[in-house]
C-alpha cells in the first residue's frame, strides 16, 4: 500500500498536550513539514513565547530558545 502521510521527522514522538479543537498541534506539523521540504534541518532554531505554545520544545527536533512577553 502506498503511504499517503507520514509524520515529518522535525516532529518527536511525544504526544500533543492541547487541548480539542486547538490548533497548535495543526501548526506544528505545517512547520516541522515546511522545516523538511525547505532542507533547513539542522539550520532551524525554534522560539517559543510563554503560556501554552512554549510546550513546543518538546515536540520538535530543532534549536531552542525562550523568550519573554
């Protein structure tokens, strides 16, 4: 059977904490796809603001960085 999606490997394996209906685990996976066909992995650095988007970290395979409203 041909493979019609798979998960980019931006992404780890860590299940999504959002809650239903949010859209933060849909925008992760058009990043981590954009990261992939762009080639720029490795090149990516990810940064994050507070309240619940800067659980980002645990979910992609980049860079890191915090910073402050």
């Amino acid at each position: 059977m041909a493979v019609v999606f798979k998960k980019p490997s931006t992404l780890t394996d860590a299940p999504l904490h959002y809650c239903p209906g949010c859209t933060h685990g849909i925008i992760h996976r058009l990043v981590a796809e954009a990261i992939e066909e762009l080639g720029i992995d490795g090149k990516t650095v990810g940064v994050a603001s507070v309240g619940c988007s800067v659980m980002c970290y645990d979910y992609f395979k980049i860079g890191r960085a915090s910073c402050r409203e």
